[in-house]
C-alpha cells in the first residue's frame, strides 16, 4: 500500500484529520503515475459506496486533475471561460488547486455531490433536471454605501450593506489569522458552503484559558458574496444561540474580518460524527441498549429546537457528534427554518427561508421539504426515523433513496427484528412519506420507541409496595445526614400517567446502567434518568437504589484510577461520585486519602 492509501485507511477510521490526508494527497503529485492512478480508483470506490463525502472526494482529486494547475495563490477571480472552483489546501506555502470542470450542458459551479453519498447536502438550482448536486453562480451585488452606523454584532442589514465585491476572493488556510484574533490550527471538515477549522482564540489564551480552541465555520469563496449563504450563516447563529440545551452545540459568535471572510464559532468538540459510528456497524447495526440514548439525546435536541419554533431543516448522522466525553451534540443548524418563516422579536424579521438555497440531503429530507412545503417539526421527525433506523440495522431504511422516489417505486422498510411489535410500528409511523400520516411530536416519537418489558412492570410493583411502607426514609437518609429527623409526609396517590412515566424512566435507567452511562451524556445517564423519578415520586426506592448503585461505581472506578497510580483522575472521579451521593462513606474516606 502507498502512503496515502494508509494515510486515507486512518482518515476513514477517524485516526487523521482532513488535513493530514490532504496532506498526503498533495505529497503524492510527485509521486509515479502508477500509485496516483491507484489512489483516484480507490477514492471512486468510496464515492460509490457512500464511504466519502462528495465535496471531501473533489477537494482531493482537485489536487491530482492537473499537476501544472498547482500555483501561487493570486487575488485575481477566475474568468467566467473557466468558472473552475478553486479550493484552500492546508500544505505549506499558501497553494490553491483547481478542481475538476464540471462536463458540458453542467451548471457552472460543482458544488456538492449526491453520487454515491446519501449524507452529501446538497445545493440544488431549481431549474436542473438530473439529481445531480448543483448551484449557480454566486451573485454579487451592486456595492452599497456603507452603514454609517457602527454595530458590535452584524445583524442581517449591515451583513448586506457590507458586501464589496472587489475585494479578492481567497480562501483560508491552515495559518491564517481571521479577525487578528482566532489562529486556525487544523482543516476539520469540508461541505457545500464552506469549511470547518479548528482554531485558538487569542483571547483566551491572553486570559490564560485551559482550553483556548473554537471551530470556525467560513463560508467559501463561492458564497462570501452570495446574499442568501450570508444571511443563512447569520441566520445559524441567531438561532443557534438562542438554543441552550445540553445536546445543542454552543454558537459564541458571527462576524466578517478585513478581506470579506463571513464566518460563525462555536465550541470545539473531540470526538467522531455520528456517520463513522454507523459506518462501524454497517453489517447488523447497533444493539438497541446501545442506540437508544443515541436516539433519546437527538430527539431531545430537536424537541427542544421545535418548543423555540425551530426546525432544523438537514438532521442526518454527519449532523450529529458523539463526543470523547460521552456527550451527544446535534450541530449545523445551516439551513433551520423558523416555523412560519418568520423571525419571532422583529428585530431581524426579514422574512428568509433558507431553502431557497436548495440546500437539502435527499436521503434524510421528507417529502414536503423536496416540494418545496413550509417547514414543519416532521421534516425533522422523518430524518430521526431514518437515523435511528441506520443505527439499529446499519442501513438506511430506503437505501437513500429520495423520499420521492421511494414514493414513486412504494417501497417499504424492512422489520427490524430486535425491535418490540409496539416499537417497530411507532418508528414506521415515524418514516411515513405522508406528512399527515407521520408522528407529530418528538414526545409522541420517543414514547412508543421507549423500552419496556414484562420484568419491569414486575419490578415497579415491588417498588410502590416499598414507597408505601417507608421508602421516603430511604430517600431522606440519602440527601441528609445521619441523625437527622426523617419529617412526617403525606403519600401522594400517583396518577396513571405519573406511573407511567416512572415506568418508563426506570427502565431507561437499567439500560443506561447496562452500557457505562452512568452520569453523562448529559441529559440521557441512569443518574439523570433515576433523579426525574424522585422529581415525580421521592418514596421511590428503585431510584434511591440506583443512585447508590451509580456511587458505588464511581466509588470503584476512582479506586482503580488510585492504585494505577492516577491520582488526579482518580479525585476528578470520586467528586463525580460526590456529586452524585454527597454522603457516601467510601467516596469521603478516599477523597480524604487522595488529598492526605
């Protein structure tokens, strides 16, 4: 194997970034004919398998189409007889390679691919005809006279009034400093609009910052000057901002520097998206212990967005990013759509769709949004159908197909064995082409996909036996000092709802346990889960239970750090554990031995 075939092995097993492989790609130009050749049958093979994204494929044989092409960057744009994208390559020396020409009849600018690739998002121009994935030519406005008004932040009108279309058209490499601010370290990932890097905040690291690195997403030269791409970026993170839940991914700001570069940060995650995941498990998918606080923390996301009247619009794996820490973040609200397509404030209610960028995954759109409908919370609800799917069965459920097309030809998904009868019918109700045929509500989603089983309804009667005949007791001890009062209080009678829920919760809380996720992801963990049970009923043993059970682990896991020596990680440990049981003897007695 060459070089760069290693090199594009680890990339797909998420061992190297996306610079490193470019990299690899550019060192192969002075490589023999022979291995390039190789290597360019080796990326159409992934193409065609789904294994590499479209614009990540053009990026590297753009490097390879012509080896004269290769030259010193120059402010000057192309001519409208080549109307060639160009793209940034993270090498030394600030080179730019062009891509591939799109073959006669095409539409001027190859954005992003469908061919092979169900994930690819795509940037549709209404008037093509084929399926392939294509914009027009960006349009430049006329200058407008610049605001005489100075703002901190852009808001949609100064975004406009800004624009200069003389001014060069370059894009950012690995080195650059935008904004004399953020240090862009490492090209992190490539898509229809633009790029993702991570960067280092000077600020923080002024501040003397433990962790001084954003993502900063920057629209390409093909959409810096396109009106619509600049409102949907500021769009994103209006909206991304207003989202402040733990499976949402942070967006801190969005700004333009000196030389045109509109772009957005956002926190910066270790970790793999949700599309490798899949990927490893392609053959018989995950079990289902495994991807339900998956499926639970993405629904969570979206139930949030949709209760702030947000739809996210391009919900798919490579959306979603399991993080090193165990959390679960949903990201890129690029294209979200407003509810009624309208701002709710004023401030900025310009009405703006961002469909009318075209930008859509078919494989994950639901009918409506390929006809061009208003958006509504099941567009969302048909792409977590067809994800939590993937994720069981490691197919999509259509084989991504469009939903049109699936429609056309009437196929059905196949049953998923490891699923209950309830269960498989509530997720086909979930993948339903009709929009009023589909599951309306997340919450409406996420009940008929919970797990339940005959030894839980076993277990719960034990558990109300327990809570009527002193449970609360127990409770109290947990939260309280020994010695203290156990106070006199009335049982309240639960309702058949509140049994339910308790049902339900107790049941995801085994699994958690059953899987490691004892307090993170945030917001999908056993101890999460067992204290939304003493939310509903503080008698409920089972709960208390759990929670000592939950610090006996910790209490383990810190004594294991201790005796390997790591000693730090073993208190980070053991304060988790407190955290969890403020009074546990064994978790006090270590931390005072780890601080002694």
């Amino acid at each position: 194997m060459s070089a760069f075939d290693n090199a594009f092995t680890a990339f797909r097993q998420s061992q190297i970034s996306l610079a490193q492989l470019l990299a690899a790609a550019e060192a192969l130009n002075a490589g023999p004919e022979a291995d390039l050749a190789a290597a360019r049958l080796s990326l159409e093979q992934a193409l065609a398998e789904g294994e590499l994204e479209g614009a990540t494929y053009r990026l590297l044989v753009g490097i390879w189409d012509d080896r004269t092409r290769l030259a010193e960057s120059t402010s000057t744009p192309p001519t409208a007889a080549d109307d060639a994208t160009l793209v940034a390559m993270p090498a030394d020396g600030r080179k730019l390679a062009q891509a591939k020409k799109p073959e006669a009849g095409d539409d001027p600018t190859w954005v992003a691919t469908a061919a092979g690739d169900g994930d690819a998002t795509e940037l549709l121009n209404p008037a093509a005809t084929d399926d392939a994935t294509r914009v027009g030519e960006a349009v430049v406005p006329d200058a407008a006279p610049a605001s005489t008004t100075k703002t901190p932040t852009l808001n949609t009108e100064s975004l406009l009034q800004g624009l200069d279309p003389n001014l060069p058209r370059t894009d950012l490499v690995v080195g650059d400093t935008v904004k004399k601010r953020f240090v862009l370290e490492e090209l992190l990932g490539v898509g229809g609009m633009g790029m993702v890097f991570k960067a280092t905040d000077l600020r923080k690291v002024e501040a003397a910052d433990k962790d001084p690195f954003v993502a900063l997403k920057v629209l390409n030269r093909d959409f810096q000057f396109n009106p619509m791409a600049l409102v949907a970026l500021q769009r994103e993170t209006k909206r991304a901002q207003t989202l402040a839940h733990p499976n949402i991914i942070k967006v801190y700001d969005f700004d333009r520097d000196d030389a045109g570069h509109v772009f957005m940060t956002m926190e910066y995650l270790q970790g793999r998206p949700l599309s490798h995941l899949i990927r490893d498990h392609v053959d018989s998918g995950l079990p289902f212990k495994k991807a339900w606080p998956i499926i639970h923390a993405m629904a969570e996301a979206l139930g949030y967005a949709h209760k702030k009247k947000i739809v996210h619009s391009d919900f798919k794996p490579g959306n979603v990013f399991l993080g090193d820490d165990g959390e679960i973040r949903v990201l890129d609200f690029g294209i979200a759509c407003a509810i009624g397509r309208s701002e709710a404030g004023g401030e900025d209610a310009t009405v703006f769709n961002a469909r009318d960028l075209g930008a859509l995954t078919p494989a994950y759109a639901s009918l409506e949004q390929l006809q061009n409908r208003d958006p509504d919370p099941r567009d969302d609800i048909y792409a977590l159908a067809c994800i939590s799917y993937e994720l069981l069965t490691g197919k999509h459920p259509f084989g991504k197909l469009s939903a049109e097309k699936v429609l056309e030809v009437n196929l059905q998904p196949k049953a998923i064995p490891k699923l209950g009868r309830r269960q498989w019918k509530g997720l086909q109700k979930a993948l339903a082409l009709r929009q009023d045929k589909r599951t309306a509500t997340i919450r409406e989603f996420l009940a008929v996909l919970a797990p339940r089983s005959a030894a839980f309804f076993a277990l719960w009667g034990a558990a109300v036996l327990v809570a009527l005949s002193g449970g609360f007791s127990i409770y109290w001890r947990l939260a309280h000092p020994p010695g203290e009062t156990v106070p006199q209080v009335a049982i309240k009678a639960l309702t058949p709802e509140e049994v339910q829920k308790i049902q339900d919760l107790q049941e995801l809380a085994a699994i958690h346990l059953d899987v490691g996720y004892l307090t993170a992801p945030t917001g999908s963990n056993a101890w999460w889960a067992y204290q939304e049970i003493l939310k509903i009923d503080p008698y409920n043993q089972v709960a208390v239970d759990g929670i000592n059970k939950i610090a006996d682990l910790l209490e383990q896991q810190a004594w294991e750090l201790y005796e390997k020596g790591q000693r730090a990680e073993a208190l980070k440990k053991v304060g988790e554990g407190l955290e969890v049981n403020p009074g546990h003897k064994g978790l006090l007695s270590l931390q005072d031995k780890l601080r002694s």
